[in-house]
C-alpha cells in the first residue's frame, strides 16, 4: 500500500482543478497582455480567477495579486510594507520565531538594511499570545506578520484576534495562510486581515501560483519582479493562466467542501494522534485541537528522523520530518526549537500531514507501521536503552 | 533522502549487518553526541590479533546506520594490522558513494571503530599504533564542518 501523508508539502493536483486548465493550454493559450481576441479571451480567464478568488476570501478582484507562489507572496508582502513603513519613519517589524523561511530570511535581509525585527515566542503549545502582540506594538511598528497556521506543527493562531488588534492600533497586518486556505476557514473582512498570501499547490492546484492579497488601501506594493504592467504593474511576467484559473478552481472546491473535509480528515488525524500517543516516550508537538486538520507532529525519542522517514518510505508511507538530516543542516528545524523541544528530542520527528483524498484503509496501515518502524529503529538505537532506564 | 543514496546504502540501511552488543566484548567504542544528532557504539571481539566479532549500534540517519553497518563489514575477520588502518574513504568507497553532506557520517564510522580499538589497547595496556588516539571528545564540529 502506498499512503501519501506529505500534504503540507504539497497536494495532488485535483479533477476539478485539471479539467480547468486544460483548456488554457491549448485553445485560450493567448497572452492576456494581447490585443487580439486570443489575448483578450486570455484576459477574460485570468479575471474570472481573480473574481473567483475574492469571492472566496471575501475580497475585491483588486486586492488579489497573482505571483509564482507562497514565497514570492512572502517576500513581496514584508518588502512593500516595509518600505511603505520607512517613509513614515517606522522601521519596526514584528513576527513569530517560527515563521517560514520565505518570511524569516525576508526579515533577516530587512534587518540587515536596518529594519528592527521582533520575533516572538510561540510557547510550548505553537501559539502566539495576542497580548505579547499587543505589548510589543510600538508607534514606529511598520508591520506585524504572523502565520496562519504554522507548516510543520499545524497550530492555529489567534488570527482575527491579532488582525482586530493591529486594525485598532492602525498597523498594517499580513498573514502567511499558505498552511490554511483551502483548509480553514478565511475571511479577510471578518478577520481585520490587510496582506495574505496563498499558495496553490498547497489545496490540489498545480505548483508556480500563489495569490497575495492586500486590502485596498492599506498599502502600495513595491514590485519585487520588475517588467511589464500585469497585475497592475506590480509584478511583471506573462501571467500563469493555466496554473491561476487551476488554482481558482481548486480553491472553489476546497472551499465549496469545506466543512465536510474537515469534519472527515479531523476524524483521521484524531485516530492517528490517539494511535501514535501509545508509542512510549513519543511526544505530540503543537496543541493537541488548536492545529491543522490534517496535520500530525510526533517525536520519538531514542531515535533519528531522517532514518525513520527511509524505513517508511519504504513501507510505503511518505511523511516529513524537522530533523537536521532532513534539513540539509546540522540543527533540527527551527519551528520544533521555538516550542522548547531539545535538539536531540526534536531530531526524532515525524509530520504527517493528511488531505480528503486519504482514507480510513490508510490510516490502519499508518497506525501500523509507523509503531513498528520506531521500535526496530530503537532497538538498534544506542540510546533508547538509556531513555528507557530514565538515565 | 532515499534518492539521493546508492543501492547499497539503501540495502545496508535497510538490512543493516551486525547490530547488536557484545556483553563480553574486548573493546567498546562510543563517538558523537545527541544534540548532533548521531551516536555510534561499536563492540570488538578480538582473539590472537584478529577481529572476531564486531557489533554496533547506532543513533542517527541512514546514511549513518549504513556506514556503521559497512564499517563492520569491512572490519570483520581482519587483523588487527588492517583495521587500524581502516578509513572514511574506505567506507564511502564500499558503500558506492555517499552524498557529499553524508560523508561525516562515514568519518563517525571510522572513529567509532578506532575509539573500540583504543579502548582494546589501553585496557591490555598494549601500546597504542600508529593512527589510534583517544576517541572524538563528542564534539562533532570538526567532522560536521563548524
């Protein structure tokens, strides 16, 4: 049996998303900047997207931008609001220690040309406190970013709390929902969010899109890719139309089954958590219901990650882990760090993140694999005898 | 990840060789720490100069179960006059390759087994040869390139 469990990486791409493109590919092929009725049919597709999009995030046509993805959404949403801070003299930036990397190395350039960049502490559970949000807001914060759902423990933050914070502060908010749209519900309206940014291939559309939103008004992006007037001259390059109006179409049906997929894949990451809990000395990351529906984070101690996704890769299950080895670096990641696990704990960590597409028939052979693999890797494991001692 | 290791890494991953302790054994070596990440244990039983038995056990990657495991391979029935000359290079070579950001895993191997052998000599209090020092100090920055 072969179980994809490594949804938070990326999906399959799904029917509906499929069907909606394949058009694009081979009758409205034009080039939506044309003058032509190929062009202009082009034009047409990419619009209806767009309208699509909003109608779901509860936003303008407007305020959608299409990019290449998450990260290039990530990038252009911190640079444009820094800038447009620093001509008011703000230069204060505030975000989370587990941010992804497209945020936190972002931040780490903005520091570097002077920007002030305050993390804050996630705490044991993977969740921001509004009130450290709201204590470290300063005259000169240019900006707080904070994820929506975070990529590796799946913990949900206080999102409209923090948005009807920084909205009565009048500081400019973003969110990094690339873990929730198209799993959670979103409204930008209800939430006081003003920047979001949202990946395709993370809700069953192909990679090469994503979506940044920014309320009207809030701010005016600064370009990161520089060229001819699309999107409204804010980032140049020939649109994606395939991959957007796949993406439209994913994130309608995403939406569209929103509540039927969550009651059913919550109901599978519960069996999973309640079955992997009986590991001894395992460990579940994040808060146990404040998390992702999908999503599933263990470490087991005595053991090494990199290793147990082989072993079970070759049982058949594809799953994700914060271990260095994982990593391509010498530290574990740095998501399992900020909620206080030891190196050597965090290097044992499992995520498997689930979608509708999985089934019960999977989870059976999860929640008997993965028991056994963790035990034949302990037993050859010079440490778990320690552990087990209580040395 | 799985694509980038060769066949026989896969397979000494898989079905590692030699895991296990000697209860009894004749010299037992321990490199690398925790917070690294890969710990390895290797247990010798020596008899007339020669590598009768070898064992492991290992706390780490893949790639660091198969180096260990290869290690012992290349170990075993040998005499001693071979093994302490045993190297990294050896390893990766037997393994067919490792990835370049895996080859500290076979420098572990190496020393684990050099840490069992200077455990053998110091306890016999034989005198040390040429290459067999007192084992890595569980700092792994110098083989994990920081």
């Amino acid at each position: 049996m072969q179980v994809y469990a490594d949804n938070a990486a990326t999906t399959k791409v799904s029917q509906t998303a499929i069907n909606a493109m394949l058009p694009c590919l081979t009758e409205t092929y034009g080039n939506p900047s044309s003058v032509h009725s190929f062009g202009q049919a082009a034009h047409r597709e990419l619009e209806k997207a767009r309208s699509l999009i909003a109608e779901y995030l509860n936003a303008e046509p407007r305020e959608i931008t299409f990019t290449s993805g998450g990260s290039e959404a990530d990038n252009q949403a911190l640079i444009s609001a820094a800038l447009a801070g620093e001509k008011k003299g703000k230069k204060h930036i505030i975000s989370t220690a587990f941010e992804h990397h497209a945020i936190l190395h972002t931040l780490d350039k903005l520091e570097k040309q002077g920007f002030e960049v305050e993390l804050l502490p996630v705490y044991k559970d993977g969740i921001v406190l509004v009130e450290d949000v709201a204590n470290a807001i300063r005259e000169d914060t240019a900006l707080v970013s904070i994820m929506y759902a975070n990529n590796e423990i799946g913990t949900i933050q206080p999102i409209a709390e923090i948005g009807a914070l920084c909205r009565q502060k009048n500081v400019l908010f973003h969110t990094d929902a690339v873990q929730a749209g198209g799993h959670i519900h979103i409204d930008v309206k209800e939430q006081n969010i003003d920047m979001l940014t949202l990946s395709g291939h993370k809700f069953h559309a192909p990679k090469g899109s994503g979506i940044l939103y920014v309320r009207a008004g809030s701010v005016i992006l600064s370009n990161v890719i520089e060229g001819g007037a699309q999107e409204r001259g804010k980032r140049g390059g020939t649109e994606n139309i395939p991959g957007i109006v796949a993406m439209a179409a994913a994130f309608k049906e995403s939406c569209d089954n929103l509540d039927e997929n969550i009651a059913k894949i919550t109901a599978m990451r519960d069996r999973v958590i309640e079955g992997l809990e009986k590991i001894p000395e395992s460990i579940l990351n994040g808060h146990r219901t404040k998390r992702l529906p999908g999503n599933i984070n263990f470490c087991f101690r005595g053991i090494e990650g990199e290793a147990l996704l082989l072993m079970l890769d070759h049982e058949g299950i594809a799953a994700s882990s914060g271990s260095a080895c994982t990593s391509g670096s010498l530290d574990p990641s740095h998501v399992l760090l900020s909620i206080g696990l030891p190196h050597e704990v965090a290097h044992g960590s499992l995520r498997l993140s689930l979608c509708e597409y999985n089934t019960d028939e999977e989870v059976d052979h999860i929640l008997k694999v993965v028991p056994a693999v963790v035990e034949r890797l302990r037993s050859m494991s010079p440490v778990w005898e320690s552990i087990q001692k209580g040395v | 990840m799985a694509a980038n290791y060769s066949d026989i890494v896969m397979d000494h991953f898989t079905n590692p060789r030699n895991v296990g302790e000697i209860p009894d054994a004749d010299g037992v070596g321990e490199v690398g720490n925790m917070k690294c990440g890969d710990i390895m244990r290797m247990y010798l039983k020596i008899k007339d100069d020669v590598v009768e038995d070898v064992k492991f056990k290992t706390f780490g990657c893949g790639a660091a179960v198969a180096t260990s495991s290869m290690a012992t391979e290349l170990i075993k029935g040998k005499p001693l006059s071979e093994v302490v000359n045993l190297t990294n290079d050896a390893v990766v070579e037997a393994l067919g390759g490792l990835p370049p950001i895996k080859v500290h895993c076979s420098v572990l191997a190496e020393e684990a087994v050099k840490a069992a052998l200077y455990d053998y000599y110091t306890r016999n209090n034989l005198p040390l040869p040429a290459g067999i020092e007192a084992p890595c100090d569980g700092d792994c920055a110098h083989c994990c390139g920081r």
